[in-house]
C-alpha cells in the first residue's frame, strides 16, 4: 500500500449504513430541503494511515506500505495513465492520478448541514465499520 507523503492526508469515510441513514432522512425531508446537496460522512476525519493502521489490526494481518511523495506518485501515475492508454489491452493502471489524489491530499467534508436540516446523526462509527468489515472478510 503506498503511503503518499507518510499516510498524512485527513480523509473523511463513511460506513455504507450511515449513507442509507441519510438517504432515508432525504426522503422524509420537508419541501425546503429538496435539491439541497448534503456532504455525509461518519464526521470523524481520520489520517489515512491511521484508518489503515486500524484496519489492518481488526484484519490480524501486516500493514505492507511503502512512503512515497506525493508529487512523484502524481507524475508516475500519469505516466501510467499514458502508457495504459496507448495499450488498452493491459487493463487499467495500478495508480491514476485521481487514486494519487484521494490517497495523498487531505479531504474532509463538513456534514453540518445534513446534521441542521436532515437530523442526520452518523449512527455508525469508524471503527465499528472496521470491525464489521474485518468481520466480514475473516468469513469470506
């Protein structure tokens, strides 16, 4: 896993049943909020290597990473994207510029609208996403 400037970029996640949540919330929602667009995430902006750090430990399996600057990984994965495209038979890149960018460039939302207009409260946590998706993979 390449770890983009150290893991260092703050990203904001969101357990899929906090998504449905406020899906339901949206459908309920008055007149006021229709074509209102609402950032939802569990509200709990976390340093990548942190999340993967969690992860990784519910997985019971080692933490593979490799520092890499951001700036090379941008250029690499345009490279990439060239070559990729020239010879379409080989698939998609391994890295793209947008999988270098959501890695290594910090990303959060502010959820405060759905939580004012929506009562969108994250029902799910980080870190019980974590357990219930390391949960699921053990039994796959």
């Amino acid at each position: 896993m390449p770890l983009l400037d150290g893991g260092g970029a703050m990203i904001d996640v969101t357990c899929v049943e906090n998504v449905i949540d406020a899906m339901l919330l949206c459908s309920r929602a008055p007149l006021s909020a229709a074509g209102r667009a609402y950032n939802i995430t569990n509200g709990e902006p976390i340093l990548f290597r942190d999340l993967l750090e969690r992860l990784f430990a519910r997985l019971e399996m080692p933490l593979h990473s490799r520092q890499l600057p951001y700036r090379t990984a941008y250029v690499l994965a345009g490279l990439l994207e060239g070559v990729y495209k020239l010879l379409p038979f080989l698939g998609e890149p391994v890295l793209t510029r947008y999988s270098a960018s959501a890695l290594g460039v910090s990303q959060t939302l502010d959820i405060s609208l759905a939580r004012e207009q929506l009562g969108y409260q994250p029902r799910v946590t980080t870190d019980e996403g974590l357990q219930s998706f390391a949960e699921w993979w053990r039994e796959q």
